[in-house]
C-alpha cells in the first residue's frame, strides 16, 4: 500500500496518515515474523549443508572400515530426520500464518481470541496454497460468537437536526426538531 494510491482514492493528508499507521500495526509483526523464519530457514540449510560435507569427507576417509561406514549410515539418517522435522515446522508456521491471514480477511477484531476457537487440526493447505476447512470454522464462529467480527451493517443514525447536517430535511432548511417543539408550545397555549 502506497501514499499514491490514497492520494489518488480521494483521501486527505491525515486520512493518509491514519491508514499508513493502522497499516504499519498490523504488517510490522508480520514483517519480523517473516525475518525471523527467513533467518531460522538459512541457518538450518547452512547446518544440512555442512552436515552433508562432512559425511562426505568421512566417506572418502573412511575406505572400507565397518564402524565409520555405520556412522555415516547414522549420520546420514539423522540428517534426513532433521530435514523431514524442519520441513513439517516450517509448513506449520505457513499453514498459521495463513490461517491468522484468513481471520483477518474475514474481519476478526481478534485474531488470535477467533484462533482458540477454530480446530486448526481440520485445516489443510491444498497444493495451490489455499486453505481447506477453515471457512466452516468461520461461518460457525461468526454464528455463534458474532460481535468477535466486524460487520458491514450501517450504524443506526439519530436524527438530532439543527446544524449538523445530519437531519433529513436540509434542503427546505428546517430544523424538524425545533419546528415540533415550537408546535408543542402553540398548541399548549
């Protein structure tokens, strides 16, 4: 999201001003979250990738002895192990953050209160990377804990009249409110 693009829907300086930090709330924690798995991944391909040098200057070592070849075996299956283990966390960290993505685009006021209530066990990631038995979850939330979203529905508007714009009759000038009261006080004299 750019200043640009406000600008360009219509919106003044401190509108602007007002998405860009209602914006930075929300993409700062999802920014670290991102260096922080970005970092964590490089650092465990850096560590596989030694690993494996390592066996393999043990193989070219090792010639035809019994015990060095059973360690490489060993070393060999527990890298595979680690690589398998971090590939099933690094697909959970993305199936959350897709989930807790979700929430957000259904509007959950909080995302992690709507988290505790959704079985995030019924929720695959598809090949595509969309998310499958989520939306059921939601529509089931929605249902049964409502005000944990925010709603569309227009807000019931009081006609109070007078100068603040805000009464029905601002074409004709007349303040409906005083035009009853001052018909009131007629008819009680």
């Amino acid at each position: 999201m750019k200043r640009e693009d406000l600008k360009e829907m219509g919106l003044n300086d401190d509108q602007i001003a007002s998405v860009m930090t209602a914006y930075g709330k929300e993409m700062n924690p999802l920014k670290e979250k991102v260096d922080s798995l970005t970092s964590e991944r490089d650092n465990l391909q850096q560590q596989v990738s030694d690993r494996d040098g390592q066996l393999d200057d043990l193989r070219k070592n090792a010639g035809k002895n019994q015990e060095l070849e059973a360690q490489i075996k060993q070393l060999q299956d527990d890298n595979k192990a680690a690589a398998t283990k971090y590939q099933n966390e690094l697909a959970a960290k993305e199936k959350g953050f897709k989930i807790e993505g979700a929430l957000r685009d259904a509007k959950a006021k909080n995302v992690k209160a709507v988290l505790s209530l959704i079985d995030t066990d019924k929720v695959s990631v598809n090949k595509d990377g969309k998310l499958d038995g989520l939306t059921d979850q939601i529509d089931a939330v929605k249902k049964s804990d409502g005000y944990l979203f925010e709603t569309d529905e227009p807000k019931n508007r009081i006609n109070i009249g007078g100068n603040f714009s805000n009464d029905d009759n601002s074409d004709t000038g007349k303040d409906d409110i005083a035009s009853h009261i001052a018909a009131r006080f007629a008819k009680s004299e």
